[in-house]
C-alpha cells in the first residue's frame, strides 16, 4: 500500500479498521511502534521544521487525523479512505483492550484530565485496565514515569503533550520503553473527559 505525502508527510493509505487491526497486532509483539495522527498542524510544522520532520518520519504508522489532510492527500493522488479521529480511535482500542485484557497508559494534560478520561472510558467498558499520569512531569522526573509506565504492563501508550512536545518526547524516550505500541494524540484527554 502506497502512501501519500502531505507537505513531506507520509499519510497511510487505511481506515480506521486497519489501524486499530495494525495496533493491536504491535501489542502481541515484542518490538515498540508509534503511530502519529496526521493534521494540518503536524503537516505545518513538518514543512518548516526539518528536526519534527525527521520525528515524524521515525513513526511506524501515520493516520490522516484531519479532514483537510484526506482532502489534500486525495487531491495529490492518495488513496486515503477516511478520516481517522483519535477520538473515535481510543474508543475502538478501548473496547478491544478491554475484551482482550490488554492494558493502556494515558500520560498528558493538566493533573486528573486523563484519570477523568480514564474513569469515562470504565463507564463505558468497566474492565479496561488503565493507569496515568499528566503531562507536567518535570525533566528529573522522567526516569521515574518511564519506570511507571513499563511497570505498569501498559500494551498502548497515549501520550497526549500536544505538538510538537509530543513528537519530542516519543523521539527521546521511545527506546528505554517497554511498551509495544505508542500513540500521540494532542488534547485527547481533555476531549474525553468532557
Ligand atoms: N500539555 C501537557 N504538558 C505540557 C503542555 C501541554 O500535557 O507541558 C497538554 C495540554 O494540557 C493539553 C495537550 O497537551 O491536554 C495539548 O496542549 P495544547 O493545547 O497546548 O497543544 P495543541 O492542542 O495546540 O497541540
């Protein structure tokens, strides 16, 4: 399957299916992947800033996160089939997770935003297993987190720092992790805790 370029951003030809099919065949594994949500904003960034480039292109799996990145990437000659949110992308991998066992770990936005995210996702499917932690962890604090979320037994990781501080943060530490599948997803958890 061929992908598009959006202003030197690789945008996967698949759907959400696929994605969430992609996903949960990493957390089998023993390798880390990391898939990045594609947007106006990450193809904006990418465009000017060659070390956010160069992150972006590491990521294992890109998703078109954004209507007018489908479009452009329709109109450039891609065959991308929809929009994927990552907003409708947790909730799928929530209600895999919890029927699978599989475990998740939201790190980012204010203290208590991804616990409130967390607490909806359990009403929803009450035997999801995730821990967090919020996005403000001072840089002598990281050894700590990173010892958290390996700990944890986490298969996905949400890491929610907003761009480009996420990219920076899965390129830095994506290999002292354990965790076999990383996601970005911007204010996510603000979204999800209402
Ligand atoms: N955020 C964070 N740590 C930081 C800065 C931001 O966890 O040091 C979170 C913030 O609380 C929000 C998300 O990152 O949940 C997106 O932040 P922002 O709105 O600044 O970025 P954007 O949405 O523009 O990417």
């Amino acid at each position: 399957a061929l992908r598009t370029s959006v202003l030197r951003v690789p945008v996967d030809p698949f759907g959400q299916d696929q994605i969430v099919d992609i996903v949960m065949k990493w957390t089998d594994g023993p390798h880390t992947h990391v898939a990045v949500g594609v947007n106006a904003m990450v193809c904006n960034l990418a465009a000017t800033n060659d070390d956010f480039h160069g992150k972006v292109m590491a990521a294992d799996l890109s998703y078109a996160d954004g209507q007018s990145v489908v479009w452009a990437a329709r109109l450039l000659g891609g065959r991308v089939p929809e929009r994927v949110a990552t907003t409708d992308l947790i909730d799928a991998l929530a209600s895999i997770s919890a029927l699978t066992g599989k475990k998740l770990f939201f790190y980012g936005a204010k203290p208590g935003v991804a616990e409130r995210a967390a607490s909806q996702l359990r009403h929803v499917h009450p035997d999801l297993q995730v821990a967090t932690r919020d996005g403000y962890v001072s840089h002598d604090g990281m050894p700590q987190l990173i010892d958290e979320i390996n700990a944890s037994g986490a298969h996905i990781l949400f890491v929610g720092l907003g761009e480009p501080r996420q990219q920076d943060w899965v390129s830095q530490y994506r290999d002292r992790l354990t965790v076999p599948a990383i996601l970005t997803c911007g204010g996510l958890f603000d979204w999800v805790s209402g």
